[in-house]
C-alpha cells in the first residue's frame, strides 16, 4: 500500500484513561491513521466515549466523543492496527488475544517489553529490532503481533544515550529521574501526596530502567537482542510536574568522551534512517540545549509537537566522563506518541504485510 | 561561664532576609543566647524591624519586632556572638571586621569555608575540626574569629555519610540533589519559573557540593585538614518545594557494606561526642526510615524541629555499594540552625573564653 | 468530675483517614482526653493502627500504633466519648448506634447537621445551642447523643461574621472560597486536576454553606434553633493549597458599619463565655491583620495551633458594606480541633453527666 | 491599503518582559503584521534580542532573535504601528511621544486606560469605542494616537458580562478573582510567597476591576463613553497558576434572568460585528459550557490559541440574578493578543489612514 493513498483503520484499547485520551488526541487527523473505534474495560462499555472519558487536555474531536466505546475483545474489535493503553494488570491476555487474531498491536504496558522475541522498540533508538516480529510470529504461531514502546522514563534515557553508545561504547550509568505526576495516570498520584513536596520512590521503576535500557541499546541478531554491556545505578523520583521527565545522567563510556564530543554527536544524530519522513518523527529528534539551566519539563517538553527530546548541561564529569540532563514528554514521546511512531515505521517499511489489508 | 547560669548576648546580621528571620525565629527563648542585636543593610538600618523585615513565618517575637535595625559594624553591634546571613557579596569584608574586633562569628557565607584556617563544621559531623580556631587567631591575629557552616545541599550529605564514612571509608559518589525554593533566598526564584516544573541548575552549587564535602569528611591535622579522598559527581536541581533538600545518593566504599550495614550504622550513629546535650541537637540526629517512599520534604523536613536528617530507601546499588535518599530542611539544619548548633558547641566545650564575658 | 483530676477515655472512629489520622494527632497528650480505641472499616478491623493507616503528617504516637483498628460498632468500641471521623454514607446509621447505646458522638459528618434536634455547634460561636442536647435525648430515647461540627469552610465564614452578626446584624452575603484540597481527604484531589490549575466547584459544598451558615449564627429557643436571617450567594473552588480555606467576604448588616467598627469588634471578641481556659480554646479567637496581604493559608493556617481563624482586608464594600478575607486550617479549626472543643465544652459544662463515668 | 496585499511593519515597545515575548510570540507569521523592530530599556538597547531577552515559551522565532534591541524612542523606532508592554512607570511619557510622532500604539499599560478621549477597547465588547480616536487627534494634535486594551481580569469580566448586560441590563456585580501569576510579569510573584498558597491581594487591582469596566460596557456618546450604572464589589487574589485568570461572578440585572436565558444569550454572542473574521478573532468569542467543574485556568486557557473566554457554571443566585464562573488566558487574551486584536480592528476598518503607509 502506499501510506498517502488511504489511511488505516485503527483502535485505540483502554481509551479512557490518561494514556488513551494522548492516543485520541495524536491520531486525530492523522495522515495514515483512521482512529474508528474506542475501546475500555467493561464499566465503561457501550458508553458514547463522550460520557465514558472525563476528557482532560484540549477538545476532544467530535467523531470520537460519539463513538461507542467497545470491549477489549478482538470480536468487538474489527481494526487491523490496534494501540493499547490498558494496564499490565489486563493488557496480557487481551493483547495476546488481538495478536493471535492477526491485529498488530501497538502496546505501552510492560508485560511483553521483555520477552526474547516481542520488539521494544524506540524507532529513533532501534528501528530495527522490529524484525524480530517474524521470529514472534513463527514462535507463538500468531498471525498478527504485539510490538511495545518502552517505559516512559527509559526512553528519555535511551534516547539520549543513543548516539553516545554509537559513538563511544556507553558502559556505566547513574540516572536519577524527576517524573511528572501524568506517569502515574489518573487519578494517579494524590494531590496531598506531591503538593510541594517529592516523593522518592516509584513502584517498579528502577528495576524498568535498569532492564529495558541494555535491551533498547542491544544488537539485533537474527532471532533476538543482545544486550548493550551498561550496568545502571537507577534513582526514580516523582515531582510536582505535570508532563515531562527529567533525568540527571553521569555516563561512563569505553572511549574518551569529552563534553565537546557528546554534544556534536547529539547534534549530528538522525537516529534509524527508517524513521526520517515519517509523519510523527520529531526533527531533529535530539534537541541540544546550551544555556545553563535546560531543559526544563513545562518549557521544553513541548517541543517537537510533544515528541523530541531535550538535553542540555553536558559537562564533564568528575567520576565517569560526561554529565547531561535529558527531559521529554512522558505522555506522548514516552508513550502514546512513540507508539504511534512504532506503528508508522512498521507501516513505512512494509511489515504490515500480514495483516488485513485495510 | 556556666551555659544555663545567664545567656551569651547574640546578634543577627543580614536578619531581614529568609535565612536572617530564621535565626530571629529559633533564637527565640533560647536557653543560651538572647537575641540582642539585628543589623542588616544600610537600607534597612535606623528602621525598627517590623517594618525593615518582610515577616514570612509564624509569628514575630515582639521583642524583636521593635528592635532598632542596626548598621553592620562592630562598632554598631556590640554583641560578642555574631550569626551572620549576610549574602556573599558582602560577607567577606564585614565578618572580618567583626572577627577582628574580637567577636565570634557563626558565618552562612561561603566567603571562607574553604580556608585552609577556617573551621567548616556540621557538629556531627566534625565538631572537633572546631580546633582549627586556635590556628586562625594565632595566623591572623584575630581575637574573634569565623566558623562557617556549610552549603545547605552539602550538610544533608554530609550527615547521611559520616557515619558510613567512618565505618566503611566513602570513596565514591554520585549525588542528585532536589531543592526547595527557599535556598534561594527572598525574592529568590520567581514563581513563573518553579510552579510545574524542574530547573536542572543551580549556580556554583554542584562544585560546592565536591569540594565542601572532602573537608567536611576530613581529619583534623594539628593545623589543618586532610581532606577526604572521596571523588564526588553532583546534579543539583531546584524543585517546586517550599523548604527541604532531598538528595539521592550512589555510594562506594573501601570496605563492603551491605544496605543492612548501612542502616545499622545509620541508626547507631550519635555523631561527634561534643553534641549530646546541646539544646539544638536532635536526637537522634539520622532518622532512618524503613518505608519505601520517605523521606519528602514537605512530611520530613520539620523532624527534630527541622534539625534531624532522614534517611531512607538504603538498598543495594548496581554500580556502587548502596544507595539511599537524605532529606533535610534546608534553612534550619543546612543554615541557621547549623550555625545556631555550632555556637552551642563553642560555648559546651568552653572555647569563648577569649570573648568578652556576656 | 474535675476535668483536670482524671482523663475521659475517647475512641476515633475512621481513625485511618486524613481527619482521623487530625483526631489522633491532635489527641496525643490531651489534658483531658485519653485516646484508648481506634476504629476503622472492615477492611482495616484487626490491624495495628500502624499498619492500617498510611500516616500523613508528624510522627504517630507510638502507643497510637500499636493499638489494633476495631470495628465501628458500639460493641467493639467501649470509650463514652466518640470522634467520629466517618464518611456520610456510613456516619448515619453508625453515629445513630453508638448514641443510642449511651456514647456521646461528635460528628464530623454532614448526616445529622441539619437536624432540628441536633447541636450544630462552633463553640466560640454557637457554644449554647449544645443544650439541644436535652431535646434530642427526649425526642429519640437517647442515653447518649450526637453533637456535629459544621463543614470546613462554614466554619471560617461563621468565625468570621459571628461578632459582627452580633453588634450589627448581617442580613446578605457573598462568599467566594479558595480550599485546600485536604479538605477532599485522601487520596481526595488527584494532582493532575490540580497542579497549577484551579477547579471552580466543590460538589455538594455551596449548598452546605448556605444552609449550615445560617443554622450556626441562628439563636437557640428552647427546643429548636431560630435560624438567621442571611441570605448566601457562594462560590466553592478548590486550589493546590495543602491546608487551610481561604473566604473572601462581602458583608450587609442591618446596622450601619465601617471598617474601623467591624476591625473592632472582631479585635474585642472572644466568643461564647463558656470556652474560656479551655485547653483548645485558641487565644485571641479571631486574628484581625492589617497587612495589605494577609491572611494567606500557609503561613496563617498554624496559628493558634490550627484553632485561630485569621481575618484581614477589612474594607469598604462598593455594594454592601464591608468586605474581607477570612482564613481558618480547614482540618483542624475545621474539623478534627472543632470537635474536640466541642466535647471540651461539653466536659467543662458537666454536660456528659448522662454518660457512663471514666 | 488592502490588508491581505501586504503587511504592516510593526515594533513592539517594552519587548524583552513577558507580555513582550507574548507580543513576539502572537505576531510570528501574522498574516497582516511583520514584526520588524523591537524596543526595550536601556540596560537592553543594542544587544541583540536574542541576548537582552531570557525567552520563556516555546521557540524564539529566528527571525527577531537576531534582531537589534532598540531605544524606546520614535526615533529609534520607525514602524507606523506599535505594541506597547511597556511598564506604568515609563508607558506614560513614551506613548505619548509616540502618539505625537504620527504612531498608532497599541497599549496595556494602565496609564491612558480611563482618559476621556482614549478607546478603552476590547473589540467584541465595545469596538465601537475605537471612533474616539478622532476625538482623541482633534483634542491632542497627535497624528497618531493611542488605544489602550482592558487590565486582564475586567477583560474576562467584561467579555463574560457583554452579552448579559446587553440583553438583560447588569447592574451590581460581585466579582472574585483567582489570578495567575503571569499576570505579575516576570521575575514577578516569588515562588515562596506562591507555592501551596494563596495571596489575597493584588495592588490597585480591585479599583481597576471596578472602574474599567463601566467604560468598557459604556456606551459611546460622540466625543466621550457614557459609563455603564453597573456597581461592582471586587476580591482579587492571587493563586499558584501560571496561566488563566478565573472570576467567580454574582449578577444583577434589570430585567429577569434565568440561568438558561443567560446561558443562551451567551452562546448566540458573536460580539461586535467588526471583528468578524479578524485573523485573531477567536469563534465563538465565549465558549459556554455545561461541565460542573469547568472552566478550568489549565485546561480551558488554552482555548481558541488563547483569545476566547470560557465561562461555565451558570446556575440561579440566591442574592442577585445568576451566577457563573469566567476564565481566561490572561498574558494572550488579556493582554498581548487583545492588543493585536484592536490593530487588527483597526485596520479592517480603516482607521489607519492618517499613518504612513507601510
């Protein structure tokens, strides 16, 4: 098909929630996707999205807030492309049950993220370990398959981290975070608990960085990822934000690194010649920041349409070789956005070709 | 002088400012020192200060309410102990004047904390580095002399550390700071900044942190101290919290230690002889905790009527030996309180016998 | 019994939330009350306190902690007073049970406010309407009875107007409140429906004030309450304010007054005789400050240890005759320190005679 | 001059402060505008914008960045229209030489606000009033001549009241705002008096509410306005939002008026014929809605790029007619882009022909 021809009829699971409105809002007039149907848990069911959705950030679009909103079963569901925002308490069987049922799945939850043949795939980062949804679709026999983006705050990380580990052979991290309060969905984090005030833990989240990141950075090697040699020191803190996560780096490396060096191949970095042209891919990907006190959540998470990320203060650093801050949008390059980017280059690079022509 | 038997007579200079007002708050009915004197800018001077101060917290003493606000001199001020909040434009010339003119000095600046002859000291900490006074009076020929407290990121460090320090011998660390609004002083940071948002930067806050602390850590050598050998890489970021330092913590030690040691020694730990007793001194002066999300400011800053550091989330680290979270309020621990503290050991430990007798 | 020569034992009930976890804060070292049961939902009925509740604010007493959490029955709890910290969907047949079997019950809970038999009661304001008591024990066959605190932000519109509804007979009034998301309990408020933001509705909470407002300054003729003659126009909004209401008032009185007059009178007012030397009872009861600026809800919610409301901004109304702001800790002076001082009064009035002895 | 042929040049005065950034920001790409200098104080001219500017929001166009920093003076400045956020403290004299040098400015300063013969204007509202500028010329000798825009709380006031008081006769009013503290410019509010609080005052704000908004809803009368008889009682305050000023309104009319009748006067308003179809002319000019809990300052500001009003909460009152809560983006409708919005009222109109042409 040629992307630009027609668009592909696609459906948004768990489209309720926080993570599922950022799906309705970035698919609307969008170039190759046709957002027609919604769906959410059983509470919700049969509802006009309009009525089902306490609809949060910007206008909701009239087309949606009339759809009914569906089960998340793939006989209520009829697209061939399907981005899930449900939550791993539930996304494991359902999405399994669309994969089988030959729908591609786009998904933000963790369940698969680390799974020997299901790609976790930032397009910038590794494009190309989307060529593991062959080997996925012979192993478990599906005709579809299930594609994840990874956790919000590694792929602030990871994508900083991409072209240093090109150039210079990334090998120890210490990453301490500040999230934003939209990480946590909603209701998400009590106002009681971050008015003015940080909380120092965030279930789950470290062991998440520590892990996705060697997987994101790893080699594709026919039937799987090996993993990039990096050992993290992860510190996961959530802060009175409410988009956009900040991430304090120290990053030792194989080769001599200097500050210098770090922010020219930041600045020269693409990343996977796949992504360049596609409708959702931010130009340039990496935005490098020289003032002293950048980026910043509410200022720079913004940019690049909610999808580039920003770092800046690269300096040298007195134990590993380079320090930097990273922050983006956790909402939308952190989740809904980056999987719509997913879904974009598999569409680009013509593996969709098992699926239901739209 | 018997400490409980009259009170030393004290003055506040830079006392209109935010770390000024804490000093009039936690000198009132101090069992030792009576306020007696505030001085501050020229702006201010001849105003009672009710009206030179902008009272931001709690109720003002009436006592001080109607004080004259006085020129900072000696030949103004008049008290023998002297806590200074002067900024550090202007710290230098005048607590040399005041050191000269015979008085003690308990200084906030960081004008001389990196003095080879400058005691720099969290009691705790280092109480006994205290000594160093003696070689300051013989070098400059002071009858008074300066002590300093440190940076207010630094004492929430140093505190969580020196006890591992002394049990493990610290060699590493990665430190990530989150810090309130009001180490920034008044007007300090502009709301359109903060609200919502993270500024990764803090001028000349992250070489403080790197240097202050090897001293701090250090060993008293008859004239001077040996600074600790421990490499430190800062972040330091200003967050949207009224008061509180929150610091995350990666550290590497000479010895194994385990997160188990790590909290025992913690907990054990009662800090430098010299302190028990003091009226300021918390007790006890780490509070670990064992939740998985603590310490926070806003819930944690306020322990041992702001003076006690807490702990918590001590667990293994990937890269180092451990990592924890340290928390402190940053005006009362990380300035005047600290200061308010190192008098209170001066006079214990009887080393205001060159001063005028109050 | 003399208050002071033993302690009544006293229970909470719905200890674990944001105002129970208030009761036993403010509880701890009662002079005449001794906290001895804690009781909860079944959900929490068994657990150590320390367990049940995810406490908030300061440190839980130990004794408090340990204590296993009972369920709400008049069976399981023994104590003849009763703090009852209950939602209203379960506070009606609960606070019916335990007066019926002999307790003395205050009520945080909307339930029973509005009842023609019931003492709706601030004690500065309205401290003589607890003879209603007499009536409600005749009228349900009660040994025991509820006594129920008015809602958060009544109660700093009541404190506010009391001394002018008594020298100049308020007759209109305008209230446009700004609230702290503590009064939505926990989890309460998400932050993403509050950061930065403000939320022009608080449901249920206009009508609230209108009704309760004119019950409290109404005027006790035997068996029932004559209400006042006042006529509300409100405004609820919730803001990202930890603690404390904040209500800007416009005021019409039958009587002429200025703003010197009602400055005066609110100055000079103390309230219902019989608080007097209670131990909750904050001194002076109304703070008037004449800063352009204040009251502000966090620096002025803590005086008077959360019990004291604070008025400023007394001027000339362009339509009515003065306006101003008044500002109260909504979980203390507003709930859990109202109740408490309730039953202070009771207790120093001899009006628990009817209950069993301590 | 056809206004789609070519575009005007226009300067903007006072350029580097916030609501000169929010000027630069609005006229990138204007379809009749072509920003081509910008002017601010001393400390500024001559450096490149770029430089003299701390850029705020979004991206600096590249265009101005590299522009030169001019003198405040007609000399220095040459284009024909211009955009004034300069300061009340120097607005007054430079305006003026403006006006007197043959420029139109376009002012938010307060300083000519309530002058007989200059438009106090907000287009929808009153765009009629423009006509005084000829008054204005006659009476000054000015060949040029200045049009001031509304203080940004009366413009939410007064775009929310226009249709009421057109169709029903307002006349009282009681007014309470919740201000953001980009309304204070920048460095502006302190983070430490706004954070987790509420400041019940805002200089000289309540007189500006109570004042404008008679001319504004006045009525012209060939050389001045016939104020509005509309009696105004005003709280302003401010609260921790970046964005959006909120007013909670109580109105009285002439004529009844329900809550649907107001409600629909309200969607049917288009305001002033002249504006439609302007460039920043937002459609519809209020957006009403049915939500419980809407507007909301960090959600609805946004609306329309910033240019509409949204009001909502539209329910009977007590005391006067009905009641509503109004909202708007203060920095863009309330300032910079209803400035835009007069010069492009202008324009359409014809009433630029006494300028140079561009």
């Amino acid at each position: 098909m040629t992307a630009s021809a027609h668009r592909w009829p696609v459906a948004v699971l768990g489209a309720t929630g926080a993570v599922g409105q950022a799906f309705v809002r970035l698919l609307e007039d969008h170039p190759w996707f046709d957002l027609v149907e919604v769906a959410a848990s059983e509470r919700s069911a049969g509802k006009p999205y309009r009525e089902a959705a306490r609809w949060m950030e910007g206008v909701l679009p009239a087309a949606v807030a009339a759809m009914p909103v569906l089960a998340c079963t793939p006989h209520a569901v009829r697209a061939p492309i399907v981005f899930s925002a449900l939550d791993a308490s539930v996304a494991g069987e359902v999405e399994a049950a669309f994969a089988q049922a030959g729908r591609l799945v786009l998904s933000n939850a963790k369940n698969y993220r680390m799974e020997r043949d299901v790609p976790l795939v930032i397009p910038e980062v590794n494009g190309d370990h989307l060529a593991l949804l062959a080997e996925q679709r012979v192993k478990r026999g599906w005709t579809g398959g299930i594609v994840t983006n990874a956790n919000c705050a590694v792929t602030v990380i990871a994508m900083a981290l991409a072209p240093l580990h090109a150039a210079f052979g990334v090998r120890k991290l210490f990453a301490s975070t500040m999230q934003a309060v939209s990480g946590a969905g909603y209701p998400g984090v009590p106002s009681l608990d971050i008015l003015g005030n940080v909380i120092p833990y965030i279930g789950d989240e470290e062991p998440k960085i520590e892990t996705e990141l060697v997987k994101l950075l790893g080699r594709y090697a026919q039937d799987h990822i090996e993993s990039a040699a990096i050992i993290t020191s992860a510190h996961a803190n959530r802060v009175a934000v409410e988009h956009g996560h900040t991430v304090c780096l120290s990053v030792a490396c194989d080769r001599v690194v200097t500050p210098d060096a770090a922010r020219e191949v930041m600045r020269a970095w693409t990343g996977y010649a796949g992504v360049h042209g596609l409708p959702s891919a931010p130009v340039p990907p990496l935005i490098v920041r020289d003032e002293l006190d950048r980026p910043q959540p509410r200022r720079d998470a913004p940019m690049g349409r909610g999808m580039a990320v920003t770092v800046g203060r690269i300096r040298p650093d007195p134990l590993f070789d380079v320090r930097l801050v990273a922050m983006a949008h956790n909402v939308v390059r952190g989740a809904a956005g980056g999987s719509i980017l997913n879904a974009e280059l598999l569409v680009s690079t013509g593996q969709l070709a098992g699926l239901v022509a739209p």
